[in-house]
C-alpha cells in the first residue's frame, strides 16, 4: 500500500482532517522560518566575506596567498 499527502495522515491518526487543520499549517509555518534562515544566512556569508576580503585581499581583489598560508599555517600561542 502506498499512502501520500492527506491519505496518509488520515490513515495514521484516523482524522481525516489532520493534514488541512495540522500539517498543512505547519508547512506554512516551516517556509516562513526557512525565509528568514535564508535571509540570516546571507548576512553571515556577506560578512565573512567582507572580513576575509579585509584580511586576505590586496586593494585590487588579488588573494594575499603569503597571508593565508600564515594564517592557516602559522603556530598558535596558547
């Protein structure tokens, strides 16, 4: 047997409204909370990249590689 959508919440609770009065809504609510995390997310990325572009770039964009190796290389003080 192969159950989708509303057929298969209605087999698993026995409520044949479950999917329009509780999953239906849900999903709604899951879309707006992933808008927000796309949007959240962009500032995180726009602002690491400024800050490596600050740290690891000359003022023509090149990529200062000496700096990035040091960085990513370099011994740490405890």
């Amino acid at each position: 047997m192969k159950l989708c959508g509303q057929k298969f919440w209605a087999f698993i609770s026995g409520d044949d409204n479950l999917y329009t009065d509780i999953i239906e809504p849900l999903g709604h609510q899951a879309k707006k909370k992933n808008e927000l995390f796309v949007q959240e997310y962009a500032k995180v990325v726009n602002r690491f990249t400024a800050e490596f572009i600050g740290t690891f770039c000359d003022a023509d964009g090149n990529m200062l590689w000496e700096e990035i190796v040091k960085f990513n290389s370099a011994e740490t003080t405890p």
